[in-house]
C-alpha cells in the first residue's frame, strides 16, 4: 500500500515523502507497543530534517502499518517497515545504495552460520559495513543480551558501545537502525536513564580509514552493481579487481581489511563471484586470505529478495585459516529457513578459477569427480566467443527478403531447446537477412561452429541450450551474422580434436547441466564460464562419436556422457 501511494508522487519527492512516511509508521509502532507495555518507549532523535508534509490520508495509512507492525515480532517488525521504506525510494537511488534488506529468516541462518565459525556473542566486537535498517544489528545485539544473563543493564548498554559498530550511507536508514535498538531495549535504557549508545556511523564504507582493533565479525548484506571507480579507489582496492567493479566484491575486499586474524566475515550476497571472471582476483585473495567455511545456496529467488535476479547465497570465511574444504547446504525459506546438507567442495589448485560447489545433495559426487577432470574446451581445440551482432546499433541493414548482397542473422530462437538448429526469425524487431557495409567483415561467421543461448535462468528445465551451426548452411550462404544473445563453440586451431557434433551433443546433456549449474551463479551463459567447464579427455569420446554419427537416441548418449563424469566418483 504504501508503495503504491509512494509511485504516485514525483520523482523528486519521494525520498523526502519516503521519510516523512516511514518516521511516521515508527512512531505509530512506538505508541502502540507503549499501550501494551505501558509506558512510552524511548526512540532515537531523527538525523534528517523530514521536509515533506503528509496529506491525511498518508499520516492514517503510515499509522495503520505502525499499529500492525506492533502486533509482530521486533526482528519482523524492524524487516518490514525497513523493508517498506527502500520499496518507496526512486529506484535509482535504490539502486546507488543497493538497498535490499534481509529478511529475519536469512538473518538468522547467517548468524548461525557465524556462530558455527567460531562468533562467541559474550565478547565479539562486530561490525555491519552496510547496516541498512538493522537487520542484522538488531538480532545481533538481542543475541549478546541472551548471552550475557548476568549483566546488569548498565554493563549491557555499554557493552553494546563497545562491541557494536554499523556504517551506514544514507542517513534515514542509519536513524532507522539506531531507533530499533531503542525499541528493543526499552527495558535497560529506562533502568539506567539512558539513550542507546551511538553505534551507526554515516559515512561511505568504501572510504573509510581502517584503524583501531579490527573486529571479530564483519556480517551483513553489502549492496551490490556495477560501480565505476575513480583512479584513486581502483588503485586501493586494486588487488581484488578484474575489469568492471561491482560493490558486493569491494565489500568484500573492505571486510577483509576490518576483520582480525581468526575472525570471521558473514556475508549475504550474489552467488556470481564463485565463477564471473570479473570476480577471478577476489577468488584468489579470499582463497588467500580468508577460505570460505560454509556456504547456504538459497534455492528459491522469489519471496526473498523482490526484484533482484541473482541467484543468492549465505557464507563465512575465517581470516588466516588453512584452505579445508567447505560446507555447502541448499536453503528452502518459508517463513522459517528450511536447511538442507548438500556436501562440500574444494577450493581448485588455481584459486583464480571458478569454484564448483554442488547445489544440491545429489551433486556431491559428482563435483567431486569434476576435481579430478582436467580437460576443458581449450583442450578440445575450442574457445568461445559472443555473437558480435548488437542489433540495435545496425537497425538500418536489416532486410525482410534475401538479396544479393545479404546475409542470414542467427538470432537465439534459431537454437530450439531441444538442441537443433532452425533458420527463423521470429520474434519482435528481428528480420532474418542482413545487408553488410564496408568494414562489416568483422561480423561475418564462416566457419561451422556450435552456438548456445547467452540468457537462461535455473528456474528452466536446461540452462545449456545448444546447437550445431551446420557446415552445409554456412556452404550455402558463404557466412552468416550471429547476434548477440547467442555464444559461439569456435575452433581455434585447423584441426580440432573434437567435432562440432559431439560438442553439441556434450553440451545438451543432462549431465553436463547439472555440471554447469555447479558453476554458474547468473543468469547469463558466459564465455568464461563455458571455457571452465571440466569435460572428458578426447581419448574418451570415441563411443560417444559414434554414437553421435549413427543418430543414437538422446537417453542413449545421455547415459553414456553421465558414465564418463560419474566413473571419477567412486576413484
């Protein structure tokens, strides 16, 4: 409801009206937990000047939600309405700060998790980077008090000034954290006429100076997307860059300069970095630096975190520790975490390359036996390269009609899910012919090849969807232009040690999807990606090539790909 009020407005006002709106649903929640208690709760002096003046109707619904917030658990409470007030900020501003705040039930697993690393609540010193709204400051101090029964009021209160700590960019969120700690500990800071010692900072984390102790935790949800960099910054967080920078991998990077030896970073965050090439230094310093312990692969996207894509997960790293091989379950979350335990892995001897890691129980065998498979692509006589076509920037040399001087465009609806090849242009603003300029050679394909589809999500039955181009369709025609959203298999020496047939055929197979889904943590097919997928020897292909050349059935040169990865398990 209060999105839905909140995209009325204009653009300008509504993060002043988000403010406004928000304060007012906490007050709202403080008056009516002080009627069940009894007496007023104390909450924390806003640090922003709320400059947008409420219609009635808004002041009624912000104290609608207050009051029903009431009624919930505080961890839930501080969720929602933190949660509310990010969905009511301008998307771009959302974005800019990765606004996306943790529900109780991820929270909960995480610390866990923490706990699990060796957090000892009673003398942790913890630090949240990008405390948000306080999802995760709030349970943690909740969890010292249940971990100091004997502490007086008086030590508790200080002891959360001493041992808790929360950076925090936007200020609204910063005064949102410091508020529900009020709330939570109404009890103690009446006993000692206290107000909740000032723990958020506002500031920019990336800029902050490292100094003091460093802390025995570093834990939270850190924003992520891509983020330029100026000369200076990408020069301090230079050990941990590979081409673009994304904000989750300077977090990171920002984690292991606050955490201590033996301490220990909780982090929530997009499960890309496990193999994107971008991330391929953060891989080694963690590998370095900090090996992970324990990773929670969150198996549903939707309900969890609204609007974001990636695929999320959970995980510790133990600065100083030895490389061991890591935990791994999958996370159901209903209301509540469901865990499931779905083996381990190790990290790979170039800890620059992808991490495999199963994502389910029934993948542990075989990510094992993918450690003992040398072989990838490269090996085959292969390398993998993106359609070169980006249509919109040639709109004008599209033909409808094939003409003397055209060329048929591959778009990805060309590659069927059941692995063939069929010429068609059939979905909005594609046509099918290409006419070519001078200096276009750069776009032509005219060697056979085998292409995939750049986008598949984990929810699809198969994310590896391919197809050989055909050498008689490249004969016909003499080249072809291959889009964008399609990958090319393309042989980089004369004589490959592999047919393009038989990489079609590897490609499409249960198996090897599963093998990929072990690798790949986006939505997007990548090069690098496919280029890191461990495959049989070719010495080992020579039934499955002539399985491949008499038409066997698909189940038939299933089963035989699947004996060739799973025969290593057992080893």
């Amino acid at each position: 409801m209060a999105r839905a009020w909140s995209d009325q407005l204009d653009i300008r006002r509504r993060q002043p009206a988000a403010w406004s709106f928000i304060a007012k649903t906490v007050e709202a929640y403080v008056e009516a937990s002080g009627e069940v208690i009894g007496w007023s709760l104390p909450i924390a002096p806003l640090t922003v000047a709320l400059t947008y003046s409420l219609d009635t109707s808004a002041t009624e619904l912000a104290k609608t939600l207050g009051r029903a917030a009431a009624m919930l658990p505080i961890e839930e409470a501080c969720y929602q309405l933190s949660a509310c007030y990010t969905a009511m900020l301008p998307q771009e501003v959302r974005t800019a700060w990765g606004a996306y705040y943790t529900p109780p039930a991820l929270t909960d697993r995480l610390l866990q998790l923490a706990k699990e690393a060796g957090v000892d609540w009673q003398t942790a010193r913890i630090l949240d980077p990008a405390c948000g709204g306080g999802a995760f400051l709030l349970p943690v101090a909740m969890r010292m008090r249940s971990a100091l029964p004997q502490a007086s009021a008086t030590e508790l209160i200080e002891h959360f000034g001493a041992h808790l700590q929360g950076f925090e960019i936007d200020p609204f969120a910063a005064w949102l954290t410091q508020a529900w700690l009020e709330i939570a500990f109404a009890d103690e800071l009446k006993a000692t006429g206290r107000r909740f010692p000032s723990v958020v900072k506002v500031c920019d984390s990336l800029t902050e100076t490292v100094s003091g102790k460093r802390f025995d935790l570093v834990v939270g949800n850190p924003p992520y997307g891509r983020i330029k960099l100026a000369a200076r910054q990408r020069e301090h967080y230079g050990r941990s860059l590979y081409g673009h920078a994304n904000l989750y991998g300077l977090f990171t990077d920002l984690a292991l300069r606050w955490t201590r030896v033996g301490g220990v970073i909780a982090y929530v965050t997009p499960t890309g970095f496990l193999a994107g090439e971008y991330f391929k230094a953060l891989r080694g310093l963690l590998s370095k630096e900090a090996p992970p312990r324990a990773v929670d692969f969150v198996t549903a996207r939707k309900g969890v975190f609204e609007d974001v894509l990636q695929e999320t997960m959970l995980a510790t790293y133990k600065r100083g520790a030895k490389v061991a091989p890591t935990v791994v379950h999958y996370l159901s979350v209903n209301g509540t975490a469901q865990v499931t335990h779905a083996g381990g892995f190790s990290l790979p001897s170039e800890r620059t390359d992808p991490w495999l890691a199963p994502r389910n129980p029934s993948d542990e065998g075989l990510v094992k036996s993918l450690e003992r498979m040398p072989t990838r692509l490269s090996d085959w006589g292969y390398k993998v390269s993106t359609g070169p076509m980006v249509w919109n920037r040639f709109k004008g040399q599209f033909r409808n009609r094939p003409g003397k001087d055209t060329l048929p465009v591959i778009w990805a609806e060309a590659v069927t899910f059941d692995g063939r090849f069929i010429f068609r242009a059939d979905k909005r603003n594609h046509e099918p012919h290409f006419r070519p300029s001078a200096g276009d050679e750069w776009l032509k394909v005219s060697e056979p090849c085998v292409l995939l589809q750049r986008t598949t999500a984990k929810e699809q039955a198969r994310r590896l969807i391919a197809a050989e181009l055909p050498a008689d369709f490249i004969k016909t025609h003499g080249s072809v232009i291959v889009e964008n959203h399609l990958n090319m298999v393309k042989p980089r020496v004369k004589s490959p040690k592999v047919s393009t047939a038989v990489i079609a055929a590897v490609l499409n197979s249960g198996i090897v999807d599963r093998v990929f889904r072990c690798i790949s943590g986006s939505v997007a097919v990548s090069a690098f990606e496919l280029e890191a997928l461990p495959l049989p020897s070719p010495d080992e292909l020579a039934e499955l090539t002539k399985m491949v050349y008499r038409q066997a059935r698909q189940p038939e040169i299933d089963a035989h790909i699947e004996m060739l990865y799973l025969s290593r398990s057992a080893a």
